[in-house]
C-alpha cells in the first residue's frame, strides 16, 4: 500500500466520468488498497478514485471512526457502485470534501439507498445504508460521475468556492494531502420536502 496524492478543484480529472472496472483484479485491489491507506491518513471517511487521478468507477469508505473514535475500522471497498433504490425521505448534512479543502455546505440527499457493487474479490454485492453511510455513498459516488458537493448548492455559493480555488491554483500546488472530513449531521430540523437529487446545485 501507499499514499497518493489527492487533487483538488479546479483540477479537470475531478469532472470527467469515470470508467467501470471490467475485472476486479490484483491492480483493482492495489488501488482499493491505496486509497484506503491515503484516506485514513487525510484523514477522510470517503474517497473515489478520480479524486488520486485514478479513471476508475472505484469507492472506499469507513464510517465508524466518525461515529466512534475508539471504533474498529470497517473498511468497505466498491468497484463499479450503482444506486439502485433512494428513498423519498430525505436527510441534510453538512458535507466537505477531501477534494475542496476546509469548505462545508449543508446538502440534502435521499436519507436511505441502496447501492449494487463488486466487492475486493469480484464478487457482487448489495448493501442498503441510512444515515452518514447513506450520504457518503452518494457523495463518492457522484464523484464517480464527475459531480461535486457543491453542485448540489446554490450557484452563487458554487461560483465563490470555485473563484477561490481557482485563484489559489496559480499560485498553489493543485494537490493536497490532509484535511477534516466530513459529512457531519446537519443541526437544523429536517428539510422541506424536496424530491431527489434535482438538478445540480438545486440543493
């Protein structure tokens, strides 16, 4: 395993479809590995593959540490990740992004999915999440697909985080390494009702 570097907006890759995984093989798994390894150490609870440059419809995500500091890890690893049910209730978190450094916007998304993939050996799989879970898979997820967290807030609030990134790329490496991750629950009551995802920054 290592660490890879992690790239971040305005960087193009972080917007282009990523291609599905024919076969889970000895390098799928390395890149599993590897992403694992350089999202414990960002520290994050998510990371796609795009995210490390890597064109590949490939997740990891471990949410135990978020809900439990003296958790044990329990690392999931996803290779070609489809939603294949979201409910019409809804949940809001305030999301971030190891890919849009120390910004944090509430989002709403489905509140339960459930999400069809190959798992480390090849084998498929399906796995039916709520709560934190349920958001992180859609957020890296979407990363896939080469949507952001920002564009499911307002434009105005898009444009101003992505003005600021792109002003600080010329004069900044256009990666990074470390941040607080999040989504983390939103403290606010619960949204008005709003179907789906809508469209990009609608949330």
């Amino acid at each position: 395993m290592s660490l890879r570097p992690i790239i971040i907006i305005p960087d193009p890759r972080l917007r282009k479809v990523a291609r599905p995984v024919e076969r889970v093989d000895e390098r799928v798994r390395a890149l599993m590995d590897d992403m694992l390894e350089t999202m414990y150490d960002a520290p994050g609870i998510g990371l796609a593959a795009p995210q490390i440059a890597e064109d590949w419809r490939v997740i990891v995500l471990d949410v135990a540490k978020r809900k439990d500091e003296s958790a044990r890890a329990e690392p999931l690893r996803l290779a070609n990740p489809e939603i294949l049910w979201a409910s019409e209730e809804l949940s809001s978190y305030e999301e971030g992004c190891l890919s849009i450094p120390d910004y944090y916007e509430e989002v709403v998304r489905p509140a339960k999915v459930a999400v069809g993939y190959l798992d480390r050996e090849g084998r498929k799989q399906e796995i039916e999440a709520d709560g934190l879970l349920a958001t992180c898979l859609q957020h890296e997820i979407d990363h896939l697909n080469g949507v952001l967290f920002i564009d499911h807030i307002s434009r105005l609030k898009r444009a101003r985080v992505v003005k600021k990134f792109e002003k600080a790329a010329k004069t900044e490496p256009p990666v990074r390494k470390r941040e607080p991750p999040l989504p983390r629950p939103a403290p606010a009551a619960a949204p008005a009702p709003v179907k789906g995802h809508g469209a990009a920054g609608d949330l």
